[in-house]
C-alpha cells in the first residue's frame, strides 16, 4: 500500500509521481513531475523505493500538507546481497485492482487478475527489472496455478516460491534474464 510522500511511476504511461494524498483503498492523489495534482487508481501505479535519484525527479512545488496513500504495485530493495537491487511487487487480490468486484464471476476475477499480471510483466521486462514478485494469495490455488503454468511457457525467466519470511505461501519469485 502506497503512503503520502511515496515517489511511483505509472503503469500504462510515461513520467513520476510523488503520493500526495490517498482517497480510498482504491484511489490516490498523485503531483506529477509537472506539478500537477490528479487522482489515479492504484492499480495503474508503481512504487518507487531507491530506484530513482533524488535529482532526477522534480515534484514541483511542495504543500504543507502530509498526504496518504495505498497501492497493489510497488518497487522495493533487494536486501539479499551486498548489491541492492530493485525490484518490483504485484498485489493481484482482486480488492487491489478494482473498485467493485461484487457480482464478478469467479472467471471474470481470474481474467482481470491474470490480464493485469500479464501486463505488468511486460512492463517489468520492458524497464529491465530483473525481479518481480507476485502476490497472489493462497486461497484454493488456483490463481498460483495459473500464473505458473503461463510462466512455465515463457523463455528467459526462472520462477519459485518467495521469502516464506515476507510473504508466507502467497507470493511467487520470477527472475527476468535479457533477451538476446
């Protein structure tokens, strides 16, 4: 979930962002790098943590406010070398990509589900990140079984069970490797 002050990119297009505000569980207020305050969906956002330097981004002009903020995309640090990496994390409980579920099919939550997985890997390989995990719930099943049985299709990628420690049963590991 995103928090007030957060550095984020956007995930269906191009620039920065800082959290100024957050709306609901679904929404956020975001200034933009030219300054302007707009309200996006969490699901259409990406965390930044580390990955940007603090001179490469101009938030505009900062408000005495403190905002809030919540999201299901977000880029953490790689602790688990001497060389911190970043990487990115995708929430797929379907409460963290729509407003309003209820009445969805089981089928219909699953599309959505694996659409928006499907669509954020492209943009991980896209932007060169080499770590993604996905959160994608214990439940049945049924969902971990889908995401791996697409990975399993899919060339320069290796996939595993994540940190149990961070996110017990619930999330895959998916190592992305350059194309040539």
């Amino acid at each position: 979930m995103f928090q007030p002050g957060e550095k984020i990119t956007f995930l269906h297009e191009s620039g920065f962002g800082i959290v100024t505000e957050i709306i609901s569980a679904t929404q956020v207020k975001i200034r933009d790098d030219f300054g302007f305050e707009q309200v996006y969906f969490v699901r259409d956002l990406v965390k930044i943590h580390g990955s940007m330097e603090d001179n490469d981004y101009n938030p505009g002009p900062k408000e005495d406010e403190q905002p809030k903020t919540r999201s299901n995309y977000s880029v953490q640090k790689d602790r688990s070398s001497a060389e911190a990496k970043d990487y990115w994390e995708l929430d797929l409980h379907i409460e963290s990509l729509t407003d309003n579920h209820r009445g969805m099919s089981n089928f219909e939550i699953m599309k959505t589900q694996m659409s928006e997985f499907k669509r954020f890997l492209s943009k991980a390989r896209a932007n060169g990140i080499q770590k993604v995990v996905v959160i994608h719930g214990v439940g049945e099943g049924v969902l971990k079984n889908e995401i791996r049985n697409y990975l399993a299709q899919q060339e320069f990628l290796e996939f595993y069970d994540a940190s149990y420690l961070e996110y017990g049963k619930g999330a895959t590991e998916i190592r992305l490797y350059l194309q040539r």
